[in-house]
C-alpha cells in the first residue's frame, strides 16, 4: 500500500479528512521551502503538493505564478527542487506530491524523471496540462517506479469520471470553481451534487481544491469530500510573511481546524 492510499485509509478510520497543503519550490528560497514543508506538516497537512517552478502555469492564477516567477528568477532549478524533496522525505513520512507541468517532464526525460520521483521519495505527480493521449504514454513508467498519478476532475468533465481516472491512483483532485487557481471562492452552486457525482463513479478518495481560502470552506468541502486542498492561500501567505515558518505554522492550523 502506498503512503497516499496508507493516509485517507488511516484518516478514515479515525472520521478525519485529509487537509493537503501546497507551496511552490523555491520561494523565496530552497532553503526556506524545507523549513515551511516541516511548518505545513506541524501545522496539521496530511499531504503536501510542492510545486516545481514553471514559466508558463496555464493552471495557476496570479498568486502561484508570481510565486513561480520568483523561484525561477532565484535560479531555481529541476535538480534542486529534487534535492528539496530528498531532504523533506528524509524529515518526513507523510505523502509528498510534485505538483508540475508536463513540459517539465518530457524536456527532462519521462523515464529519468519518474525514475529521480522513485528515489527521492515523491509518491505521486500531479500534471495539470497533460494530455491524455501523452497520458499514455507516461503511466507504464508510474507504475514501474511505484509513483502514482494524481487525476483531475472538473465540474465540466465530471460525465467522464471513470475514464480521466482510469489507471491511476491515489486520489482524485476535483477542482472546486471554473478557472484557474485561486481566483474565487464563490464554488459552483451545486458544489454538493458535483462531489456526489464523482464519488459514486470512482473507488478513489475525491479532494477538493481551487479557491479555498479560510475555515468556512475547509468546514464547507469537508463534510462533502475527503480531501481538502489548499494552495493560493498558503502561497499568499508565504509571500507575506516574508517564508516565516512559524507564522505559516500558525496560519494553517488556524485554516484547517478553526
């Protein structure tokens, strides 16, 4: 059993939800992304998404693209964003995601990439922008090396359940509100009906994100899924307290847990 299957079993035997937490790599500096993983993880994150730094995140909205253009003008690099992941595996069990985009993938080196997630650690990838087709082509080396891939649902695609998740694990990740992430927490109205629908087409846990931004909507999503995810709020977060951990720390457990 895998670390993600391990966590929402155990989650689910104790009544809880899993509060997953995201930041992106690199900023403001490698050094301080170990230190906010561990504050994330003190906080109350049972899974944490780092984002590898990309220049065109078509997926994000304006706070996760700033905070990737940041990273990357630090010279962030694939190489070091891996070393970061070896030290938080190292310091930590809990699940680790690399949330990323899938040029970074195939300039790398498909089989190279999955092979590095393997040894450092990285239990699963989750990959906004790849097709399905290339998909594909992607998955035989996941399954060889033990890294799950992550699938995305939308309210939009949510007819499609059984065959977006298809040969994946883990769990799935619904996206909550039309657009990019982080850009409202206004969810679609029939927030409850669309969880619903995606639950009884697939055996896999069903998280939400997109857009959740305080207790209200943690409290809201967590009696409807069995995941909740965080991103553009830790983000924003991060940037305004300059990568202060404990005050990340403080942050997240006031998001998840009132």
């Amino acid at each position: 059993m895998n670390r993600i299957e391990a966590t929402f079993k155990k989650l689910k035997k104790e009544g809880k939800k899993a509060h997953i937490s995201f930041l992106t790599a690199g900023d403001p500096s490698i050094d301080q992304t170990f230190e906010l993983v561990q504050a994330l993880i003190e906080g109350g994150s049972d899974i944490v998404e780092i984002g590898v730094p990309y220049s065109d995140p078509l997926a994000d909205g304006p706070v996760i693209q700033a905070a990737s253009t940041r990273a990357l003008a630090g010279g962030v690099t694939v190489e070091q964003v891996f070393e970061l992941a070896a030290r938080c595996r190292v310091a930590t069990d809990i699940p680790l995601l690399f949330l990323m985009y899938a040029n970074t993938l195939m300039v790398y080196g498909v089989e190279k990439f999955i092979a590095r997630c393997a040894k450092v650690g990285i239990d699963g990838l989750i990959i906004p922008d790849i097709p399905y087709e290339e998909r594909e082509s992607v998955l035989p080396y996941m399954k060889k090396y033990g890294v799950e891939m992550i699938p995305l649902v939308a309210p939009t695609s949510k007819d499609r359940v059984p065959f977006i998740t298809s040969e994946c694990n883990g769990f799935v990740y619904c996206v909550s509100s039309l657009g990019v992430t982080g850009r409202t927490s206004e969810f679609a109205n029939d927030i409850e009906d669309y969880i619903r629908d995606v639950k009884s087409q697939t055996s896999l846990p069903v998280a939400i994100g997109f857009g959740i931004t305080d207790y209200e909507d943690v409290k809201r999503l967590e009696s409807i899924a069995d995941g909740v995810i965080v991103g553009s709020a830790i983000v924003k977060e991060i940037e305004r307290s300059d990568g202060d951990a404990a005050t990340l720390k403080a942050f997240v457990n006031k998001l998840f847990f009132g």
